[in-house]
C-alpha cells in the first residue's frame, strides 16, 4: 500500500489514533467508512449552525448600530439620564458582540483544514490612506527552484501584500543655538534675537501644545489621562504643567477667537443654541450653559466661509444672550427659549431680532406619538412636515432668491394645508393631550414657523447649531464637568476655533500648531491671513505650486 497523502492521514486520524492499525477486511473498512462519513457530516452540521450563529449575530450588530444611532439622535434632543445609559449600554453591547464574532472568526479559520481556509473579508478601510511613507520589506526569495532544484531562475514580477502599521509617537528636544560674535574692532557682541514661543512660559513647542488642546476639546480626553499616557511613552509632563499650558494658550489665541467673533456677527442670519455644563461648585457641581452662533450661508449660495463662537454662562437666564447679542439684529434661527423673547421685542434696540423656528425641533413630538404609539394623527403631521424637508433637500444651495420662488411655488400649498390640517385636529383633541399641546406649539409660533417661506436665507431647521453642539455634549461625559466658570469660559474659546475648523474641513489640530508658531510675531492688522479658511486657502496654493515645480 502506498504512501497516504497529508489531508487523507488527517482525516483517518480523526476515527483512529496513531497505534490503531488499519482495516484488513472489507467490513471493517466499510464501518471506518461510515464513522468517517457521519463525522464529517457532524462536522458540516455543526459548520453549518456556527455560520447561522455568525449571521444572525451580524444582523443583531445591524439592529443595536440603528437603536444606537436613533438613541444618539434623540439624546441631543432632550437630557435624560436614561438615554444617555441606554447609549452607553449600545456601544458596549456592540463592542462585545463584535468582539466576540472576530473571536470565534479566528479560531474556525486556525482549527480549519488548510484547503478550507478562505480568505476573510478585509474589515475598516478598503483602500489604505495615499498620503502615509511606505516602508518596503522584500522577502528573501529561494537561490534554487523548490520544485527541480535548478538555479537558473528569472524574475518574473512581485506579489505586494499591504498593512497598516502605527508606531509610537515620536518625541524630540528641539535646540535653538545662537551663536554669539564678537567685533575685532569695537568689541561688540551680537547674537540672533531668541526665537519667539507660542506662551510665554514653558517649554512645549506649538506641535505639542495643539496636540493637547485638541486631545482635550476635540477627542475629549481629560489632562490626568493624557498625562497618563504621556508617562508610558518615557515623558513624564504633570497634570498642573498641562493645564497651565491649556490656560496659556487660551489666552495666546484671544485675537483669533474674536475675530471670529466679529465674523460670525457680521452676517444676517446666524443659528443659536445652548447645552448644559455640570461645573464644579464647592459643595456639589452647578449647571452652567455652552451658547453657540453659528454663521452658515452655503445652503443659500453664500460665499462667505462658515463659522461659530461659543460662550459660557453660570445659568440659562435670558440676560445672558441679550449680552452676547447686544449690538447684533438680523434673522435668528433658534428653538423657542423663552430667555430669547426680549430679542424679539419690537422696541428693543438697536433692532428687533426676527425669529425664525425650527421644523425638526417642532416635529419631534409628532414623531415620538407616530413611532411609539402609531397614533394616525401623528403619523398625518409627520407625513406633511415631510414633504417640507423633501423640497428643502432639492433647493439646498441655490440662491437666496430662487430658493424664495420655489418655496412660494411648492412649499406655501403644503404650509396653508398643514395649518388647517392642525386647526382641525387640535379641535378634537382634549387641549391637556400632549398632541394638543404640540398642535399649540406650532401655531402659537406660526409667523416665526413660516418665516421660511419669505426668506430664501432663512433654512427649515436649527440642525446646524444642534450639530455644532454635539462634541460638547459627547466631551462631557468623559471631563464629568468643568473645574470652574473660568474654565467654561475657556472652553467656550477653544469650542470656537475647533468647531469653526470643522465647519471649514480643516484639521484643527495642524491648523493650531500653524497658529501657535506664528502667532507671537504675525502683525495684528494682519490677523484674518491666519483664520482657518485663509490657511486652508494658502495650503492648497503651497501643494498646487510644489506640483507644478515638480512637473
């Protein structure tokens, strides 16, 4: 009998050991047979079961990534505790579930036969970045033929295998030496002045210190983890350091922060907004708020670059906007605060601010009664205010004007429709039930709902300052709170130059430590060259001159 080849030895060694002989007659070849037949399919079976397992475990991942992503967008639109746990316990739940799938993955690939290996599908990234270094590792390849032996061998080509690696990050001192002279003929010494530093006390380089500010306001890690982390690497950077480093450059970057300011105040229509803050007190924590106003004019073909500033105050009393806005009136889109009213006055000065409403935020509740309860009056509303949303979607960044036409086309029939429609079924309704009182919301605010329609500036909902909102209400589950009013305030300039980045599509973290290096010496007059959109602006003309010269 000749040699058995590999994958047969291991499939007869699955039903014998390796002292049992082999069958000599028929019948005991025949039973070996059949035990190794009813062993594999015990095997396909329970194949069979792990990729049902492994599929139903996928759409069970499908369906928490959709309860999460409803919970995440609801969570932003109210302050429960409960909706906040329930994201939390999403995220874990699909974390481990994943977790688990890559496990088990892993183990049937290690424990399958070679021939039954398959390739599994690549996860994350399908194409690796273009912009990161390659380094190149070529595999020895074999002197002689590994069938025949011969040496005469010729290259026929490379097969590439690609990975993404990560190594740690790179720490350096950087010296600055001057050399001092002294003159033969007077005995003067002379010496390059000393460069300029981003604050003006420390020894972090404006790399380092932009990396901070945005692990802390743009990734939401607190000081003491990245001190933490820090200290891991072989740098050992004390929390109070980072923290005086924080405050420094909060200050360094005043000018840029006012500026844009004046940028975002500086436009017609502007979005508002606010959050809570849990700040710390002295014998329990306090809520503090996060105010942002935002400028956005590209739904309306605005060629005027987007931007935000936050404030910080100790509490939501109205006193607090009416100071933020003192000198601004124009179209405010906002949801209905009460502390906005006197905005609205018609005697205030200089100006009287024009509310405009937000749709999403007056068809939540009309949403909430259509999904949970499948109440058909809801289901009516939400339907209509649909349609709104539909045509916005087609006229977003036209101009101002044909945007008015079309709304006065296709969106007034629907708006006189839909307030009839509410008058109706309000009628109906015991004026305590909670669509009665969201029917009252809408058309108490009728005018400021409708606005829209006479002003092609003016969008159909407040999601832009709701947005911008969100890395505060995600960065302060892992800070827990801020230390003091000050340090609201703090974050409130930081919040603007990160957010107005965002809005920008520029990386906040390159465009600080760009910032922080030119800001010391960079004229005042001549602050707006360093704004985001103008050092993105001479980015793109830097790489478009080095292309040409390379060319």
């Amino acid at each position: 009998m000749g040699a058995i080849p590999a994958a047969k030895y291991a499939l007869f060694c699955v039903v014998t050991t390796p002292f049992d002989p082999l069958p000599t007659d028929l019948a005991s070849a025949h039973a070996m047979i059949l035990a190794q037949r009813a062993l594999l399919e015990q095997e396909q079976s329970a194949r069979i079961m792990a990729q049902s397992e492994a599929k139903v475990r996928a759409l069970e991942i499908e369906r928490l990534k959709l309860l999460l992503a409803k919970a995440r967008r609801e969570q932003f639109g109210q302050s429960s505790e409960r909706g906040k746990l329930l994201i939390e316990q999403l995220e874990l739940a699909i974390e481990d579930l994943e977790e688990t799938q890559g496990e088990e993955e892993t183990r049937a690939e290690i424990a399958a036969p070679a021939k039954e290996k398959r390739v599994r599908p690549p996860r994350g990234p399908r194409k690796l970045p273009d912009n990161l270094p390659v380094e190149r590792v070529v595999e020895p390849a074999s002197c002689a033929c590994s069938k025949c032996g011969g040496v005469r061998l010729r290259k026929l080509g490379e097969v590439v295998s690609k990975t993404l690696e990560c190594e740690p990050r790179r720490w350096k001192i950087v010296e600055h030496v001057r050399e001092k002279f002294s003159c033969r003929d007077c005995e003067a010494i002379s010496e390059p002045p000393a460069p300029s530093h981003p604050i003006p006390r420390g020894f972090a380089g404006p790399s380092l210190l932009a990396m901070v500010l945005a692990a802390k306001f743009l990734d939401h890690q607190p000081l003491n983890r990245q001190s933490t982390a820090f200290a891991r690497e072989g740098v050992e950077i004390d929390t109070s350091t980072l923290a005086d480093w924080v405050g420094s450059c909060a200050a360094a970057l005043e000018p840029i922060v006012a500026r844009l300011r004046e940028h975002v105040l500086a436009a017609e229509r502007i979005h508002a907004d606010d959050t809570t803050v849990p700040v710390l007190a002295k014998t329990k924590t306090k809520l503090g708020r996060i105010w942002v106003y935002l400028r956005d004019d590209r739904p309306f073909g605005g060629r005027d670059p987007p931007a935000a500033f936050f404030e910080y105050s100790p509490s939501r009393h109205g006193a607090y906007p009416r100071q933020h806005l003192a000198a601004w009136s124009g179209v405010m889109q906002a949801d209905a605060f009460p502390g906005f009213n006197d905005l609205y006055d018609s005697a205030r000065k200089p100006a009287p601010i024009a509310e405009a409403a937000c749709w999403a935020h007056g068809r939540r509740e009309f949403f909430k009664w259509a999904t949970l309860a499948k109440s058909p009056i809801a289901q009516e509303v939400v339907r209509r205010i649909d349609e709104l949303f539909a045509i916005e979607r087609a006229i977003n960044g036209k101009p101002e004007e044909e945007r008015r036409a079309l709304r006065q086309e296709r969106s007034k029939p629907l708006i006189v429709s839909l307030e009839a429609h509410l008058r109706e079924q309000r009628s109906k309704l015991s004026p305590k039930h909670d669509l009665a009182k969201a029917m009252s919301y809408l058309l108490s605010r009728w005018e400021a709902f409708t606005r829209f329609l006479d002003d092609g500036r003016v969008c159909l909902s407040n999601n832009a300052a709701e947005r911008a909102l969100r890395g505060v209400a995600i960065g302060r589950r892992n800070w827990t709170f801020a230390g003091s009013d000050e340090g609201g305030r703090r974050a409130a300039a930081v919040y603007t130059l990160i957010q107005t980045c965002k809005l920008n599509d520029v990386d906040p973290q390159a465009w600080l430590a760009f910032v922080l290096a030119k800001l010391p010496d960079h004229p005042a007059k001549k602050i707006d060259e360093l704004l985001p959109w103008n050092w993105k602006a001479a980015q793109a003309e830097d790489q478009a001159t080095q292309v040409i010269a390379a060319a």
